[in-house]
C-alpha cells in the first residue's frame, strides 16, 4: 500500500478531467501529514476566472453524513432508538402500518422503500428514471421557489412505494433525509441547520463549512454548470438557486480542505461515539440515483480497490455541481475531489447516458487520489 502523494500524477489527473470536458474541478488529497491541492480549469467559462483549491462549493449528499451523524449524536443520547418504528415520532408524517413497518434505521439506509419526492417537485422531471422522458425546464422554474419541507415529504410518501420496509434491496431515496431532519427538529427543539452547525461541523472545527440562507454561494466559488444529459446546450449556471429542495439532506456549502477534516475526524471517532460509528458503518445493498447497486450504510458508504483497505465517504451532486470525499478507514489517506459540471453524459437512442471522457478521467483521478 503506497503512503506518499505523487503530486505530479496528481496534477495530470486533474488536468485529464479538465482536457476531457469539464469546465473546472479542484481537489485535496492527504497522507498522514502530506497535503497536496490542485484545480485545473474554469470557473466561469464566460470570463476564463479559473477555480482554486480553497473554492467553497455545494457538495450535495456529502450533506448526508453530517445528518447522520447529528442523528446518532441523539441516538448517543439516548433520545433516539434506532430500531423504533419512525411512526413513534413522526406519526402525522408517515402515518398508519408504514410509520409501525418503517424505523429510524431504514431511514438513514434507505430500505424505508420510501420513493424519492424529486420528480413530484419538479414536473418537468416525472418521468424520472427513464431520462429520454425528462425535461429540465422546471430546474429553472424552481431556481427561486422555497419549498416547504414537509409538503416534499408528503410527495414522497405518497408516491407508489419502492420497496418493503428492511426489504433485502433499498432504494436511494431523499424523502428519508427530509424525515430524518424533522426527526431531528422534534427531538432537540431546534433546527437542523442550527444543530448541525453547532454540534457536528464546530465539533469538527470546520471554518469553511456552513448551510445556504438564500439561494447564493457566499464566498469564492465557481459557476455550476447543468448540462440534464446534453438538454441544456450549453450548460446553464445553476450556482445560484435556493436548496429548500434538498434542506439538510443535500444543501450543505463546504471546501474540499474542510470535507476531508470531517471525515478525518467522524472516523477517528470524535463526532459520534464507537458504537454509532460502527453501526455507521454496517451497510445494506442499495440502489443508487445512477441505477447501480452500491453498499450503504447509515449516511456512509464505501469503497475499496484490491489490497488498498476501505474507504468510506459519500459522494454528492446538485444542479450544476458535484463532489465526492473518502477516507481511509484508518484515516490516513484522503481524498476530496469538486466539480462544476453534472450530467454531462448525452443520452443513445435507448435512452441510456453515453460514455464520455469525464468519467475516464474522473475514474483515473480518484484511483490516483486513494491509491497512489
């Protein structure tokens, strides 16, 4: 197992991913007390302002194990159990035998079978999966619309259901998110946003890390560029849009630096206790957003090559952006990587996104980044 940076491969990686199509990435990779940072690219392609490493940026469902944690912080506690059906708390949310059927733990693992409310919000979306049958015009009619957390939740609850609750496949899904923050609100009588922030990113020490209050970035940032599967041509900036549609499942603005500190210390055991840390990592198969079968855990997943040990993290996208952020299991290496381009790959006539040279390039980069 290699345990230096080869900053030069480093560098040509991300350089790949730039030649290949993305308009910008920047990334930090660290072993033990190594640091290497790069960026290659543009952050608005208007004006040739290139991206940085220290860029704040939206990282999507990295979010996902910051709530986690915040729910096994109360777990912790004791205000939480994480096999006590979610209808004992939320009962007016998720009512009936599906509230007695579905608990704490299906939530953050995704086999509630709970179907994902996205598509409902945005109409242009219905068709969701079958992409050829999708449009994105309400990505910008939605640009500036706050949604109400639990009027999404409601879309999500009473969509055909996607699965039995603890069935042997789970299905991805951001309904359970939504619960899981109200969840949260009800049992420590304050926001998400604010509990999160005080108990899970200060306990992390993170500076750079912090929920939106309007639809903007603060601070150095790149344009997000959605492409919805070479329908938009060329790809428009969503950088600016208010994230009520995700909350605390997926809004969270953070820095490559500050994602791997997190995982650093959620691993190490400083954010949440051994136990919850460990029932973190006891995963379940699950189907993900791209219709690929991966292992999940609760807010974690993860990822291993041959003879290189687990890593875990989370990977996230937004409109226009996207991230991914993994950690050694011994916390030694790390790698967080942002880009300012999503769904790049067009679609065949079936209906099914294409290859492109993005996802080459962003393979080699993350290969490089976690194996040296």
């Amino acid at each position: 197992m290699k345990n230096s940076l080869d900053s030069a491969a480093l560098t040509t990686a991300v350089e790949d991913v730039h030649r290949a199509g993305m308009p910008g990435l920047f990334a930090e990779v660290r072993d033990g007390d190594q640091v290497w940072r790069g960026a290659a690219g543009v952050a608005d392609v208007a004006t040739g302002r290139p991206v940085t490493a220290g860029m704040r940026h939206r990282v999507g469902s990295i979010t996902k194990p910051f709530t986690a944690a915040a729910v096994l912080q109360q777990v912790d506690c004791g205000l939480i159990d994480l096999d006590a059906p979610v209808g004992r708390y939320l009962p007016e949310l998720v009512p009936g035998e599906r509230g007695a059927a579905i608990t704490v733990r299906m939530l953050l693992n995704h086999t509630s079978g709970l179907a994902e409310y996205l598509p409902y919000a945005y109409p242009s979306l219905k068709a969701f999966p079958d992409l050829a049958n999708t449009r994105p015009e309400s990505l910008e009619d939605h640009r500036f619309t706050r949604f109400d957390p639990v009027e999404l939740i409601a879309m999500g609850v009473a969509a055909p259901p996607v699965g039995v609750p603890g069935g042997p496949l789970g299905v991805y899904s951001n309904t359970n998110y939504l619960l899981l923050v109200q969840l949260l609100e009800q049992v420590t009588g304050t926001t998400a946003e604010r509990y999160i922030t005080r108990n899970v990113i200060e306990r992390a020490g993170l500076r750079e890390t912090g929920f939106p209050a309007g639809p903007y970035v603060d601070g150095p940032h790149s344009q997000l560029y959605e492409a919805w599967f070479g329908m938009i041509d060329p790809p428009r900036d969503h950088s600016v849009h208010d994230m009520s549609w995700v909350g605390p499942a997926a809004s969270l603005i953070s820095t490559v630096a500050d994602l791997n500190c997190f995982l650093g210390r959620l691993l190490a055991g400083e954010i949440v206790s051994p136990s919850s840390l460990a029932q973190m990592q006891r995963t379940v198969p699950v189907v993900s957003q791209e219709g690929r079968t991966i292992d999940y855990g609760l807010g974690l997943h993860p990822m291993e090559g041959p003879g290189q040990g687990t890593f875990w993290g989370h990977g996230g996208t937004v409109w226009g952006g996207g991230a991914l952020a993994m950690t050694r299991a011994d916390g030694k290496r790390q790698m967080a990587v942002a880009v300012n381009m999503q769904r790049w790959n067009r679609l065949d006539s079936a209906g099914k996104p294409q290859p492109h040279p993005i996802d080459g390039a962003l393979a080699t980069l993350y290969r490089v980044a976690m194996y040296g």
